[in-house]
C-alpha cells in the first residue's frame, strides 16, 4: 500500500509518500510545500491545494493520511492552519482518495511508542522505521512521514482485527 501523510501548515506544508510491501515500510519521497509570507492568503491556499493535488497524481498513493489541528492558544495560526488543512483535504478528496485523519498524539504513539514524544524523538523512530541515513529535514516532512506510517501501522490493525 502506498500512503501519503500531510503536516498541515500555511508557511510549510509537510507531505511524505511511504510504502509498505511484504511488511517492509520504506520511504518514497518527503518534503515541503512552501508559501511566501507576503502573498495574499487566497494565492497561498492555491499553492497549498495545487502541491498536494500534484503529490497524489505523480506519486498514484492510494490512500491518504492527515494530522488534525492542534488547537494552541493563538487563535490566528490556528485559523490559517485550519485554512491549510482544508484545501489539503479538498485536493485529497478531488483525487478521490480515502483520507484518515490522526491526532498529534496518536501518531506519536504510533510511531515512538510514548504519545508525548518530542520532535526529536519522532524524528529518530521515523529515520530508523523507514532506513534512513539520518533524520529527514525539515520537520514538517519527519511529522508527514510519521502520519503516513500511523496510517500504514492503523490499517494493519485494522486488518488483523478483522480477520
């Protein structure tokens, strides 16, 4: 199975491609979205909604997996946040793909075992889960590529539960 995981982000989108085939988990490609500061908010949604469209078509993910928000105390960024989320989910669900939404928690737990883990740790599980030389940069692409192999480590679950 292939699965996308996005970072939402106004200023950085993280997006990153993994796939899992006879159980092995491997990454495919990570990065970032980025939008200038100085643009007008409608013009940097377009950006946000065009990458993430671009992403699901080149790569051909068959399923999708989105960090919900994170409320903080600072109403502005969450709004934008929430701007960025929603244009992510629209180019996810115009791609016509399953889309599965995790909390920050539940991916830590997922990924490190310790649902209060700290970037850093993240970053390591996910470097050492998908074989990487070292930790991938920037963050919002180790927090994408976490949110992919929650979903991937989810579905598996899933299926055992099932079966």
């Amino acid at each position: 199975m292939r699965a996308l995981g996005i970072d939402p982000g106004i200023a950085i989108t993280g997006y990153g491609v993994v796939e899992e085939t006879g159980g092995e988990v491997q990454a495919v490609t990570f990065g970032v979205i980025r939008t200038p500061a100085g643009q007008p908010m409608p013009l940097r949604l377009q950006l946000i909604y065009q990458g993430v469209s671009a992403l699901t078509a080149k790569y051909q993910v068959q399923v999708a997996s989105v960090e919900e928000l994170f409320f903080s105390t600072n109403v502005r960024t969450a709004m934008s946040v929430g701007q960025a989320r929603g244009v992510a989910l629209l180019a996810l669900a115009d791609a016509g793909l399953r889309v599965f939404e995790y909390t920050p928690g539940t991916v830590k737990q997922a990924v490190t075992g310790y649902g209060s883990a700290d970037k850093a740790q993240v970053q390591e599980m996910v470097r050492l889960l998908l074989a990487l030389a070292e930790p991938p940069r920037p963050d919002d692409a180790a927090d994408a590529l976490a949110v992919a192999i929650c979903h991937l480590h989810s579905a598996r679950l899933a299926d055992l539960i099932q079966a």
